[in-house]
C-alpha cells in the first residue's frame, strides 16, 4: 500500500490555563493568536497560536483540562510524567533563557546538555531552547 499525503499541522498541549498559556507563548515567540474559546462552567476553554504570517511552522493549540496536574520533570516516582516538550532553536542561549525568564518561564535545576536549556512554561510544561 502506498503512503497517502500526511501533514503536521498542529501541537496540542493540555493545560489548567489555555489563555494564560497562550499570552506566554505570544510573548516568548512573538506569535499571534489566533483562536481563543473562553472558559464555560468548568471546562477552561482553549486557545490557538500561529507563527506571523510568512514565518513557517505549526500551529500550537492549547487545550484546557479539568484534571490537568502539573508535569515532573526529570520524571519522578508518582508524579505527572512529561509525555513531551517542545524544543525551540535560538541564535544566542544566554540571551534566550534571559527573555524566556523574564516572560514567565522557569530555569529548570536539572540541565543534562550544555548547548540545551530546559526551561518550564506557566502550567510546568518543560521546553528546551538550544543552539
């Protein structure tokens, strides 16, 4: 059988706070957003993130959920294990952690590579910028 066409278009990632996560992502990549459900009752909504116009890339959905639980990472006995992470490519590390900090995100204790930074976004996503 052959392969039909098959494209990635998209990232979901579940959070307790799609919007909040969503002003941090805008900021720290300088993306648009693009889709913004607000929350009804209990369920939290959801928001969507595209590059600018022109700029490649995929579409980064965040999907509110009501039982999120916070990720460990490095993975822990009994925690919330990290089922991904996105890794972002930077020009300059040092300044790159610098801005990713001063938007909201945290410098994780654990740093396994010296050209990688793990960093955690407002819902304790890991993400890694590197060289």
């Amino acid at each position: 059988m052959e392969r039909p066409r098959l494209q990635l278009t998209s990232i979901t990632v579940g959070t307790d706070d799609p919007h909040g996560l969503a002003a941090f992502y805008r900021e720290l990549l300088g993306w648009r957003v693009t889709g913004d459900d607000p929350p009804v009752g209990d369920d939290p909504g959801w928001a969507q993130l595209k590059p600018p116009d022109g700029e490649p890339g995929p579409t980064l959905n965040l999907e509110g959920e009501r039982r999120f639980v916070r990720p460990v990472w490095p993975s822990a006995d009994g925690g919330q294990n990290a089922t991904q992470h996105l890794d972002i490519w930077v020009q300059d590390l040092e300044a790159a952690t610098a801005w990713a900090v001063s938007v909201g995100a945290v410098l994780a204790d654990v740093q396994p590579q010296d050209d990688v930074r793990v960093l955690f976004d407002p819902s304790g996503h890991p993400f890694c910028l590197f060289l």
